[in-house]
C-alpha cells in the first residue's frame, strides 16, 4: 500500500541524488527555494520509495526532482505522485502544472496529460523540455 505525504525538504535529497545526479554529493541537493516549497513522498511499508517538490508561482505550480527508487519504478509510484500534486495544485485554485522534464521521459508525462512546450534547454548534460498541463477541468 502507498501513502504519500508531505515531507520536509532534506528528506527528498536522498532520492534526488540517488537518482537524478548520482554523481553528486548529497549536500548539493538543496536547493534554496526548498524553504518556500511543498516537498511530498510516496511511503511503502514506511520506506521513502519517491518524492517531488512543488512550488507556487502565482496560479502556476512547478514540480522539480520527482524521483522513485530505482527498485520500486515501474510500479506506478510517479504517476500516484502526479495525480497527487495535481489534486493539491487544483485544491489551490492553482491553474497550471509545469516541469522541466528531462526528454527520456517526455512520454511518461504525455500519457499523464503534460504537453510539450517550445521550450527547450541544456543543462549539465542533459536535454530538457518545459512541459505543462492547463487544470481547468
């Protein structure tokens, strides 16, 4: 059974490095704006198996390092996050959810509903795309 909830920032670093820049050190997962965020994990069996940052720009929300364990992808844990924010964004009157998505998962966000914007950039090596979804159903 997963839960998710909220969670206090430095418990994300953890996944964000394990996953996202494991040739990091885990100090470097912190990101200024985290104080003036929504970090959220998903929980099985008490084991912090995914998280996601969410931050709040006006009616714009933007999620940053959603991130699921390397044992547990597959599973569905990203999508349950997804739908999760956009329920909170949506419960704050928020109007659109946006990601700087890496371009090997630009499907995963498309079948969730994300399109892909005209904006793209490099960073680090790695290619991203600005993807958005409009929350006014």
């Amino acid at each position: 059974m997963l839960s998710i909830e909220q969670i206090t920032p430095h418990l994300t670093w953890q996944l964000r490095r394990d996953i996202l820049y494991p040739n990091e050190y885990k100090f470097n997962m912190e990101m200024p704006e985290d104080e003036h965020g929504y970090h959220f994990g998903a929980f099985t069996d008490n084991k912090l198996v995914g998280v996601v940052s969410l931050f709040k720009d006006l009616n714009d929300w933007q999620f940053r390092k959603l991130a699921v364990d390397a044992a547990y992808q597959g599973k569905g844990i990203g999508t349950q996050l997804l739908h999760y924010l956009t329920g909170f964004v949506k419960q704050e009157n928020g109007e659109r959810l946006w990601c700087n998505a890496r371009t090997s998962a630009v499907g995963f966000y498309i079948k969730l509903g994300f399109a892909e914007t005209n904006k793209t950039f490099h960073k680090k090596g790695i290619d991203y795309v600005v993807m958005e979804k409009y929350l006014d159903d």
